[in-house]
C-alpha cells in the first residue's frame, strides 16, 4: 500500500512564515503559487529573489496511518530532496540529505509511528552551505561560467547557481515525490538487463533483480508484447537477487527515429499485490572508438546499422524545478522527434533526468548521451564525505538509467578534462581519481553502457588535447566564443559533435514576458541581465552583421539573430552529413532554455520555436540534398540518413530572382543506407541576381528535401519587396506563395501550441507552399515577413 506525502505542505523561514505548498514542489514554486513574490524572471527580479536562499526552511505536514499499516513494515521513500536537509518523523530523526541526485529508501522504526504523524524536514539555504562549507577552497567552478564560488562542493544541480545561459536563484524543496510504502513483503531496488542476439535470430532478455525482501514469497517476472502475443512468465522464490532469461523467438526491434519503429515490451516484476512496470525495447548498440586513418573514431550502431546522430543538448528546463514535468518533457521531446533528431545530450551541469524522461526517449526514439552530474569544474577527491555521495550517487543513478533503450553513452562529465589543463596538478591528480578510475570503475560494475571520460575527451592519455577533433567526441567554440565566422564550421571533421553553437533572442512575444517594450535593446539593463554571458549581446550583433545590416527594431534584432544562427549551424551539419564516413553525429548547443533569455536554444523557454529549430527540421531530414558553395565550384550532394537503400531524383535549376529559369539538370541516383554522395558539381559563376535551387524527390514525385544558395551574403545583395500572399485555406491550412524569389519567410501565429509544418523557408518566383499546423490557426493574429523587406 502507497501513502502518497505529495500535496500540500506548510512552509516556513524566519522572514514567510506558513505558507502552503504543493510537493512536489520549492520555496520559490511556494512564494509563487501563494503570490508572496514577483516572477523572478521578470526584468531585473532575479537579484531579490536569489536571497530567499540565504535562509533556511522547513516544510511539515500531517499524515495518516491506519491500525492495518502500523502492524505493517513502512518505508518511506523520498525520490529527491534538493539538497540539504534534516528529516523528523514524530520529531524523531530518520535521514539526511547532502546530495540532490540521491533517492532515499528508509525503513522507518514501528515504535516512532502513530495513527496521526507529522513528518518535518529542514532544509538549510544551499549558499550557506557552500560558503560554510570547511574544503570550500579545494573546489572550484571555472570562471567563464557565472556561478557561485565553490559550489561545487555540493551535489545540487551546479546551475541552479548560475550559468552562461541561466539565473543564479539557488531555491530548496522536495523535487521530486515523496511517499511511504506499506506491506510485508518489501520492495524493488532495481534490476539489470543484458541482451544477447542468439544466432538463430532470437534474443535472449537476461534479468536480474535487486529486492528488499521481507519475507518469503514468490516472484513473477512477465515479458509481454501485446501486437505479436508474446507473453513469457517465469515464477521464483523470491530472493535478495532473481535471475530470470527469456527467450523472444521473433524478436521486433527498437530503432532510434527515422530508422525504423520504437517496438516496446511490457515487462512486469509481480510479488503478491506489489507490481513494478517497466518497457523494454530490443536493439543492439555498438559503439565503434577504434584508432583508424583520422584518429580514433566514435560511431554509432544501431542494430548493425550506422547512425549518424542528429540532435541538441539538453539543460534543466525550469530553474524551478516543481515546474518541469512530464507535460512539457513530453512536449520538448515531440518536438524532437516530429522535427528529425534521433539523439540528445543531457549535460552535465543541471540534474539526472526523471524516469519519464527516458521512458518517453525510448517512445519517441530519442538516443540519450547521458552526461553524470558535472561540469566546468574542480572536484576534491581526497574529501572522503564528498566522495562517498558522489560514489552512491552515480551507482544509484546508474542503476535506475542503464535499461533504458535509448541510452547508448554515459560521459563523466561536460568540459572537465579540458578545463582543468588550465589548473593544478592536484586538481588533474583529483580529476583522474575520479572520472579515470572511481566512477568508470562503478559504471562499469552496473551496465555495459559506453563509458566516456569526458565530454571531450580524446582517449588515451589524458589531458593531451581533449578537444582533438580527431578523436572521439568534441565541443567546437572556434565559431561563436572565438567568433571565427561561419565558414569554420566546413574546415572541421569531428569524429562526434556534440556541442556547437550560436546566440539568438528568443521569439518576440517571449521577450516582451521579461522585458517592457522600451527596454528591447541589448544595451537596456534588463536585457544585460538576461544575457548571462557578459560577451555574448555583442556578438549576437556581430554575427547579424556578418550576413545582413544592422537590424532596426526589436523585431528585426530577434529576426536577424534567429535566421543568421539558423544559417550557420546549418552550413555545419550539411558539411557533417556530407562527411558521414568520417563524422558521426551533430548535436548542437542548446535544444531549451531554463528561463527567458538571450541563448544558444533552438526553442526558447515558452515553447517558442526559433528559426534554427526550424531549420534542424530541414537540415536533420532523413533524405538531405546540400550544396556546398566554395569560391570557383558549387557541390551538389545527397545524404541517406535510414536504413533502407533509397532512390531518388534530384534536380537542380539556377533561376533569376525574377523567375526567370537559366539552366536546369536531373538525376536518377541510389544510395546505400546511412551513405552520402556528391552528384553534381558547378561552376560558380552566378549573377547577382540568381538562386541555385536544388531538389530531391522519391520516385513517386514526393519532396524529400530542398535547398537554396547564392553566391554572396544577403548583405550585399538587393532583394526587390515581393508580392507576398499568405492566405487560408481552412482552420489549420495556409497558402504561400510570392511572385519573386522570397527568402526566410516567417510566419507568426502568436501561439505556441500551432507548431507549422515549416517556417523561416524560402520560395522561387511563381513557387506556392501549403503550410500546416496541428491547432487551428488563428488568422486574426497571423503575422508574416521575409528578409526581402529588411534587405531591400
Ligand atoms: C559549453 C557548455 C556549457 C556552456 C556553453 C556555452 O561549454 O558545456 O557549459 O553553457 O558551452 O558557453
């Protein structure tokens, strides 16, 4: 029997006192929903709401046990307290916390329980903490990053001090639920599961099982698939550890998007009235690191079949934590999957993604590269209480991850071992200790998942040249933090990207929810104050100049920033994708925000999509034709990104702006699964006034892919004003079309919810696009505009 602690809980510190609120939940999610403070992330607010933190809480309240559950064992689990915290039950002691990433299982002793309980928890202000902390001085938080002093002696997620993308507003709470279970016969700790691929095509599903067994009874153990009727069972006597093996005589397997279905089995562990659920998904994941002709590779197998990896990196997306929750988890990941990613990086400075995270990747086919909790910083691994967490942590976290489908890497850490070159010899022996030896070692003992030292890493020995891009994964900053231009990216071959990017704002209507409309300047104080990178509003400027002029208004600054990044993480994965046999994958840096602000996302923290997650939608498709246009020639490739040899036509056409059609070629080609080829190859001799139009279709006259190009920067080319039409054609149905070469034409429903089917795309003269949306559109509100009127 469950006895749900979640709901409401009395809340106070020296200066709020009793206010009520909802757990799982924090102090701010409390002040918040009780209207005691302002949005601290309106305009400048943060600052006040940061001391909240300074002080201390406690959150208490009642609950109920009947005369049946006293006689019964009682354990109460508490799956997230963030971070330090005392627990009382009657006043009596039980646990403490000292670490966010940590569940807690706690057998509670009968003689303390009544039928009226009270349970308290006090939690102290995690700033007093790290500035109190006795080897405070042997941690360190690299500066670029703008975060608290020291803070990483704490395992609470390091941004919620701060980062270069994020507010710095510490908050407290019980994160995640809390509840106590009633019965004799005990509970599941976990379980691991290993795949074998039988020769004969079955695969053998070998469980073993970890229960805190009370007494003796029986275990059932249930593989089913309802679609094809498998249904294995396998009964035992319960032990502490069960081992059961079934047979899946025609196994349906587990593919990431765009590579086949996401098939899940049902597995059930059943003791008594105590039932536990999980999904299990068949696949094969092989990691290929070996040492060959570039360096030392990282690629991807998927049921034998190579996956280029498509995707962004992920970061906490509320710095409330209450607030994120399964609805908007599912919403970001749709948004993954219905725009063409098969992969995401959870990073390493935020919190160990909830179970619903994962199980909704194996849904939707998102591969996970699961970074362990630490980032941009220095551990003391000679603090034994700070190490023995860490060691529980990442074993337990291990243990509840590594059976997921979906998960097919766990990095160390985000950007350690190449910062910390720029440290002591101490700091580098601390580091080795910890991501070359103690954790690996822990990882290694719990799952056969791929283990990386760091993200990046390049192997072998350490500190050589983390960042090497010819070996296994790598960051690249060149473009952006070093602000090399564009054409950077097509100079680079990464054996696996996994983190490249650039700023935008986020859409209008989100910055008008921090900012008022006068203060919609880089320069205003708020708008500094949502840049958490001090460098960065500048370089959003420097980088629209690069490709256009100066933008005039707050909407031609949100545009411009949004369509120039766009452009430029595309020049790099098409480059990528054209080079499949020697890189592996992009994932760009970052999928979501944490707050409203100025950052590298492709989808700002209100769900507005920005052109680059547009763009990802066009530049991740399984089918891709790229053109690649250097000084004297013109490159035509096409990418196969499925597991299926394709066949297409391909066509190019260089027309005037006007319409006017110069030249124009078609080709039958075939290609491999995962292959690229180049298929045509020009001249670069085009007119100022021309587009290189490219298309690729299936053999049934299907659109796969487009693209367009010309040979210099908008900047210095003059587009004519367009006769532009946006019309409706029923609720959800709108019709483009323009009577001159139109590029980046933005449509704008003012709704976040109506996701179009695309935006920020371009149209020859004469050419019309139907465009669609999920929800209705409301036309009333629908706003349009195309680069054409700002590069007149
Ligand atoms: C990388 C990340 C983050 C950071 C981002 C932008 O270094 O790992 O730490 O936010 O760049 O600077």
């Amino acid at each position: 029997m469950k006895i749900d602690l979640n709901g409401k809980w009395n809340v106070s510190s020296k200066t709020y006192q009793n206010f009520l609120t909802t757990v799982p939940g924090s102090v701010l999610g409390g002040l918040l929903e009780n209207k005691l403070i302002e949005d601290p992330y309106y305009r400048v607010n943060e600052y006040e709401a940061k001391k909240i933190s300074f002080e201390d809480f406690t959150f208490e309240r009642d609950f109920a046990l009947t005369k049946e559950q006293l006689k019964k064992t009682n354990f109460l689990f508490l799956d997230g307290l963030d971070t330090v915290a005392k627990v009382y039950v009657n006043d009596v002691f039980v646990t403490s916390s000292i670490n966010m990433h940590i569940m807690q299982r706690v057998q509670l002793d009968n003689s303390i329980l009544k039928e009226n309980n009270h349970i308290k928890i006090e939690f102290t202000s995690p700033y007093q903490y790290v500035w109190n902390y006795p080897r405070k001085d042997t941690f360190k938080t690299y500066s670029y990053n703008v975060t608290e002093v020291g803070s990483t002696c704490l395992r609470k997620s390091n941004c919620m001090f701060g980062w270069d993308w994020g507010p710095n507003l510490g908050d407290m709470g019980i994160y995640r639920d809390i509840y106590i279970i009633s019965n004799d016969v005990g509970y599941l700790e976990n379980y691991r599961q290993e795949l074998e691929f039988l020769e004969n095509g079955k695969i053998k599903v070998n469980i073993v099982t970890a229960y805190k067994k009370i007494k003796d009874t029986k275990i059932a153990a249930i593989l089913s698939l309802k679609q094809d009727g498998t249904y294995l069972k396998i009964e035992q006597d319960l032990k502490e550890t069960n081992q059961f093996s079934f047979v899946v005589d025609n196994p349906k397997l587990w593919y990431p998007n765009g590579f086949g279905e996401q098939t899940l089995y049902d597995l059930e562990f059943v003791v008594e009235d105590q039932i536990d659920k999980y999904k299990v998904g068949l696949r094969k994941i092989k990691i290929d690191d070996s040492y060959d002709e570039w360096g030392r590779n990282l690629a991807i197998y998927v049921n034998g079949i190579k996956v280029f990896v498509k995707g962004g990196d992920y970061i906490p997306q509320d710095a409330i934590l209450s607030r994120v929750n399964e609805e908007r988890t599912r919403r970001l990941l749709t948004l993954c999957k219905d725009f063409n990613h098969n992969v995401i990086r959870v990073w390493g400075g935020g919190y160990y993604p909830d179970d619903y995270f994962f199980n909704l990747c194996d849904e939707l086919g998102i591969l996970v590269f699961e970074d362990l909790m630490f980032a941009c910083g220095r551990f003391n691994a000679d603090d034994e209480a700070f190490m023995s967490t860490v060691k529980d942590e990442v074993r337990q976290n291990v243990q509840r991850i590594r059976n997921h489908a979906s998960l097919f890497l766990i990095s160390g850490n985000n950007e350690i071992e190449d910062g910390i070159r720029g440290d002591t010899e101490q700091a580098r022996i601390w580091y080795a200790k910890i991501f070359a030896d103690v954790l690996p070692k822990i990882v290694k003992e719990e799952t056969n998942i791929y283990y990386l030292q760091s993200s990046p890493t390049s192997g072998g020995k350490l500190f050589d040249d983390p960042n090497n891009m010819n070996y296994l994964d790598c960051h690249s900053w060149d473009v952006w933090h070093m602000t090399k231009p564009f054409e950077h990216f097509k100079t680079i071959y990464p054996r696996l990207l996994s983190e490249f990017g650039c700023q935008s704002m986020p859409n209008l209507d989100t910055v008008k929810t921090y900012a008022r409309e006068d203060e919609i300047d880089l320069e205003s104080e708020v708008m500094d104050s949502h840049q958490k990178n001090k460098a960065c509003n500048f370089k959003i400027l420097y980088y629209i100049e690069n490709l256009y002029r100066k933008p005039r208004n707050p909407a031609e600054l949100v545009y411009l920033s949004q369509t120039s990044v766009a452009e430029g993480i595309k020049m790099c994965v098409e480059h990528l994708r054209r080079n499949k046999n020697r890189c592996n994958g992009a994932i760009y840096w970052q999928l979501n925000d944490t707050w409203p602000g100025q950052s590298w996302s492709s989808i700002d923290y209100n769900f507005g999509l920005k052109a680059l997650h547009y763009y990802s939608r066009r530049f991740y498709a399984p089918h891709l034709i790229s053109i690649d246009g250097e000084e004297t020639c013109i490159k035509i490739a096409v990418s196969n990104d499925t597991k299926d040899e394709a066949t297409y036509i391909a066509t190019y056409g260089l027309y005037k702006f006007n319409g006017e059609l110069i030249k124009q070629e078609e080709l039958k080609v075939t290609l491999g699964p995962s292959s690229d080829k180049q298929i045509f190859e020009l001249e670069n001799n085009m007119d100022d006034d021309m587009v290189l139009y490219v298309e690729l279709k299936d053999l049934a006259g299907n659109v796969l892919s487009n693209n367009f190009y010309q040979s210099k920067k908008d900047k210095e080319l003059h587009y004519k004003k367009p006769n532009l039409s946006v019309s409706k054609i029923d609720d959800k149905t709108i019709l483009v079309k323009t009577n001159y070469y139109t590029k980046n034409i933005y449509l704008e429903p003012h709704d976040n919810e109506c996701v179009l089917s695309d935006n920020y795309f371009s149209l020859l003269a004469g050419q019309e696009k139907i465009i669609t949306s999920k929800k209705a559109i409301d036309f009333n509100k629908l706003e349009f505009k195309s680069l054409n009127e700002i590069c007149e």
